[in-house]
C-alpha cells in the first residue's frame, strides 16, 4: 500500500464486487492511497457465506484496521450491500461518505431469471442468490440510506445477453433504476461497464470528488 505525502487523517474501506478478488480494485486503491487516504483494500470470500455473514465478519474487521479515524466505504456491486447490511444492525463512530460503483440496491433481473439454471447457485454463493428484484431479497428488505452515499451507474454492456433480461439501461448486470435508493445524496450515470467500472479512470476521479466534496463533477 502506497502513500502520500499529503496525508488525509481519513480511512477508505474498498469492498469489491461478487465472485471479484480484492485486485478487482487495485487501481482504485492506489489513486486514493496518491491522494492521501488511508486505504484498505479488502479481500473477502463472496461466495462463501451469506450477505449478512459476509457483512459482520469482513466490515467489523476492516473498522479495527481504521484505528479511530473517520471511515469512509468505496464498494463495487455487492460491497454495497455489505454496508447497507452492515449499516442495517450497526452504526459506526466517524462514518462519513460511502461511494457505490453499480450496487444492486433493488437487485437484479438476472438472479430473478437465472437461478434455477444448473450451476447459478453453484457460480454464485449463497450471497449471489439473495440478490434478486423480490420483496424478500436482501437488498430490498434493508430499507432508506440513513447515511452519506453517492452511487455511480454504468450505462454500457459487453454482455448483450445478460442485458436482454434487464429493463431499460444497464451496465450488463445491473439496471441503472436497481442502482438507485432512497436517501441517497446523489446519483450519477458514467459509460462504463459493470465488470471494469472500478478501473475506469473518469469513475475513479468522480468517487475522489465525491470524498473531498461530497457530489459528483456533473
């Protein structure tokens, strides 16, 4: 982990996405970490326990790690449900912002459509499958953003397949609308995919924005 110079007194929580390792969000990590933050870049067993599981041992872990500075969350896909999850039973001293690149805060179609299909389960874990667009998925049993989060929707696909079972724009799994919750602070949509949103240079400088001011550059 690299460091500035110019050190932020502010801790960043990199949560990556289901069935993504940590890697997933190295670019990510080292661009805050120029920047000045504090950044822990957590590898996390997605498909090996259930969201709420995943979201007590890997998040109570990480804040230890954060010695007392305020926190912030930058989560790809299901890292955003882990901290709604987590948020859901929890409060956390010092909390500040949370940035959600493609988070499926109402689900997604695929799992809906998919989930019978021979090695779904299998592929995705027992978290993979709470994910889907019912009343009793966890993403839409945890209620209104009582926190401070900007969430950045991509509107391109390289998967035209997957897109197909999704309503209106998508980012190749999740909709743009499924991005979205309520209490947000703000909202905003990028061309980019959801597999490398995280890496997407223009993504990254807006979740910078959003930790030093709180809004997106619109």
């Amino acid at each position: 982990m690299t460091t500035s110079n110019n050190a932020i007194n502010e801790c960043v929580i990199l949560l990556h996405g289901l069935a993504r390792s940590a890697h997933s969000m190295d670019k990510m990590a080292d661009k805050l970490a120029e920047h000045g933050y504090k950044v822990l870049n957590i590898d996390y067993p997605s498909r090996a326990y259930s969201i709420e599981e995943l979201a007590e041992q890997t998040i109570t872990d990480a804040l230890k790690q954060c010695q007392g500075m305020p926190v912030n969350f930058v989560t790809h896909s299901m890292g955003g449900i882990l901290v709604r999850q987590f948020l859901s039973k929890h409060s956390i001293d010092k909390l500040n912002k949370v940035v959600m690149l493609g988070p499926p805060n109402k689900g997604t179609e695929i799992v809906d459509k998919l989930r019978h299909l021979p090695g779904f389960s299998f592929v995705n874990g027992a978290a993979g499958m709470q994910l889907g667009t019912g009343e009793l998925s966890v993403p839409n049993q945890l209620g209104k953003a009582n926190f401070d989060v900007g969430i950045i929707a991509g509107t391109q696909s390289i998967n035209l397949l997957l897109s197909s079972l999704i309503p209106d724009t998508d980012d190749g799994k999740v909709s743009v609308e499924s991005t979205k919750i309520d209490g947000m602070n703000d909202h905003i949509e990028m061309p980019t995919t959801h597999v490398f949103m995280m890496r997407n240079d223009a993504v990254i400088a807006q979740v910078i924005c959003y930790l030093k001011q709180g809004q997106f550059n619109h």
